[in-house]
C-alpha cells in the first residue's frame, strides 16, 4: 500500500502536477487556419477536378496541425512557442 504526507484536510498531499504553459494564441489561430482549411479543401473538392489546388490546400492543413502538434511538444517541454 503506498504512503504519503497526510495534509491538514486529511488527504494525501502530493506534490501538484506539472504546470506546462501552452500559447493559446499561437494554438488558436493554427487550429482556425485547420478549420478554414478543411472548408476550402471541401469546397476545392466539391466545386473543381483541380488535384493541384486540392494538394495545396491539404499542404496548408498538415502544415497548421503540424504548427499545433510542435506547439503542444513544446509545452510540454516547458518551452513557450512564439
């Protein structure tokens, strides 16, 4: 059975969890361009056969959830993006 410090309230007391500061800026208007993206790649695909335009569009939103997905790895790492 795990031990720990007993608090004044009677609970354990552990340590707090580690606080990693994420910039909601920065993850809020990647994750818009994402939104925006995937409407125009829609639109791209309902309203042409332009397989160019189409992969453009794409590109844009792998490049935006990749901006999130580095965002959130350096949060983690305790690194504030922008």
């Amino acid at each position: 059975m795990p031990t720990c410090p007993i608090s004044s309230n009677g609970r354990c007391s552990s340590s707090p969890p580690a606080q990693h500061s994420l910039n909601f800026s920065v993850a809020s208007w990647l994750a818009w361009l994402f939104i925006a993206g995937r409407v125009a790649h829609s639109g791209v695909q309902i309203l042409t056969r332009n397989v160019r335009l189409r992969g453009l569009v794409f590109t844009i939103n792998f490049l935006a959830v990749l901006g999130l997905w580095a965002a959130v790895v350096l949060a983690l790492a305790g690194k504030p993006a922008a």
